[in-house]
C-alpha cells in the first residue's frame, strides 16, 4: 500500500498575466521557473548578483528585468503577487524571504521545500494549447522531469495542429449554433477515434535495487 503524499496541494491554474513576479536566484532553475512565469504573461523581475546565460539572454532581449544584487526583502517584495525563491543553501535567506511573504501576504515557492511553500510547481508538459502537469507530491522530482521529457516527446507536431483545430471548430460551432447539446455531439464526435497507447517499463528488479539503497542509506 502506499504511503500518503506529505502534500498532496489543491491542484490549480494560477493567472499571474500582468502581475509582479519576483524570482530570486539566477542558476538554472530560476531560469526554469523565470521561463514559465514569462509564458504566462507575468512581469518578471530576477534579482540575484550573478545569472546563468538563459536569464540574461532574456533580459537582453527584454522578456524579464534583472537586477544583479542582494535582494532588499522589504522593498523588492512591493506590489508583488508571488516569489519564487531558488536559492539553496542558505537557510537565513530562505527564513527571512518565508517571513517577509507571510507579512506581506505573498505567495511563495521555495526550491525544494514544501513546508516553506504556499504552492508547488508541477512538472508541465506544453505543447500548443496543451498543458499537463505532473506531481509526485514531492516523492521523486526527478521521475516528475523524466515523466515530463517522454509525454512531451509523444505529443508531436501532427498533435498540435489536431488540438488547435478543435479549438478554432469549437469557438466557430459556440458563434454559429445555440443548442449547447448539439455542440457538445459534434465535438465529442470530433475526437472519438483519439487514444492514448502508452507502456510503463520500470528498472529491471527496481524493488530489490531501490530497497539496497533505502538500507545503504540508513
């Protein structure tokens, strides 16, 4: 039987399009998560003294502003909506940014530690109009990302113009017919010859392997 996730969350879309959004740290996931939040319409700001090449590639290219220094918690987090906090390492500056969002109600992410988190970030999968997330409730990030990899690699091209065609039949057939029963038919009729194939192949004698290290690691 498996154990229960230590947080599952309340699985949500978060509209940040427009909003003031602060990601400290500059390696490379806060470039991740710099990416995500300027896909989503954000206004980015990324405060860290130093940043990897895809951070400031962005603000070059003005998708994110960037200001290489310390964080001042009390003025950065002014009219900001979330904080995405990825530096590790150090605990002072993960109290002190946990404390002033609390105080300021703000919502925050911390990299990597769900009880100093007021949401989670799922692995996402986006293709088009597309978009699955994927959690494991923190119990292994890093099956979350090789999961993420191998769907985004089944969903292709030929998908993603499928998927934006019912979405152009579906607004057309919301203007043109009334009866919210026949559209429904029509566009369930649409899409019942789709399926899904998929295989999970797990290590070859996984439980024997991940038992060896769970008592190595004791």
């Amino acid at each position: 039987m498996a154990s229960p996730p230590n947080n599952p969350f309340f699985q949500v879309g978060l509209d940040v399009h427009g909003r003031r959004c602060v990601v400290l740290g500059g390696e490379d996931e806060a470039a991740d998560k710099s990416a995500r939040l300027v896909a989503a319409g954000a206004k980015v700001t990324v405060i860290c003294p130093v940043v990897g090449a895809a951070i400031s590639q962005a603000a070059d290219h003005g998708e994110l502003h960037w200001e290489a220094r310390e964080p001042d918690l009390e003025q950065d987090l002014e009219d900001t909506f979330l904080v995405m906090n990825t530096c590790h390492g150090n605990a002072d500056l993960v109290e002190r940014v946990r404390s002033a969002c609390v105080r300021q109600r703000i919502l925050l992410n911390t990299y990597d530690d769900p009880e100093r988190s007021d949401f989670g970030m799922a692995a996402l999968v986006n293709k088009g109009h597309l978009r699955i997330s994927i959690s494991t409730s923190n119990a292994s990030p890093t099956l979350a990302g090789r999961l993420r990899h191998q769907l985004d690699e089944l969903f292709d091209e030929e998908f993603v113009e499928f998927l934006d065609l019912l979405g152009t039949i579906r607004r057309t057939l919301r203007e043109r017919i009334s009866d919210g029963a026949e559209r429904r038919r029509r566009l369930r009729s649409l899409v019942e010859g789709f399926q899904l194939r998929a295989e999970v192949d797990l290590p070859t004698e996984w439980r024997q392997q991940l038992t060896q290290e769970l008592e190595a690691a004791k």
